[in-house]
C-alpha cells in the first residue's frame, strides 16, 4: 500500500512524504518513507501513481509546488521498484 502525505512535515513544514507498506496492510512500520525537499513546502506526495510488471513496479509521485524548473513549477519523480 502506497500513502501520499502531502502536508507531511517529516522532512520539513509542508514538505510532503510518501509511504508504503509491503504487502497491501497499514500495519507496523512503514517499508519505505521518502520525503520531498526540506527547504521548500513542494507537497511532494499530493499525487501518486504505480505500475507493476513482470520486471518490477514504478512509482511516480508528484510534487505540485516544487521549484525545480522556477518558482511553483512542479515536478514528477519516479523509482524503479524491484519485485
């Protein structure tokens, strides 16, 4: 299971986290946590989606506000995950 925490403060005010979980259950602790950037609230999270294959699964989460490319102009950020 993969939750998006948009207004997370994990990694800093209104940064935004994603976590997941192994095996589709929101129990114990979280398999994989990852934060969006400490210096800036990009509300890393506030979109997700995944794809599974043979091969492995992807997960890409968007970053409405981050300011990567000038102020506010989003970003998307993918990972290869391995079965």
């Amino acid at each position: 299971m993969i939750v998006g925490a948009p207004e997370s403060s994990l990694g800093g005010p209104r940064a935004g986290a994603v976590l997941a979980w192994r095996g589709g259950a929101l129990g114990g602790d979280p398999w994989m946590i990852a934060v969006g950037d400490v210096r800036a609230a990009t509300r890393f999270g506030q979109s997700l989606d995944a794809t599974s294959a043979t091969a492995g699964a992807w997960l890409v989460v968007g970053a409405p506000h981050a300011d990567r490319h000038g102020p506010a102009t989003g970003a998307a950020f993918r990972w290869r995950v391995a079965r």
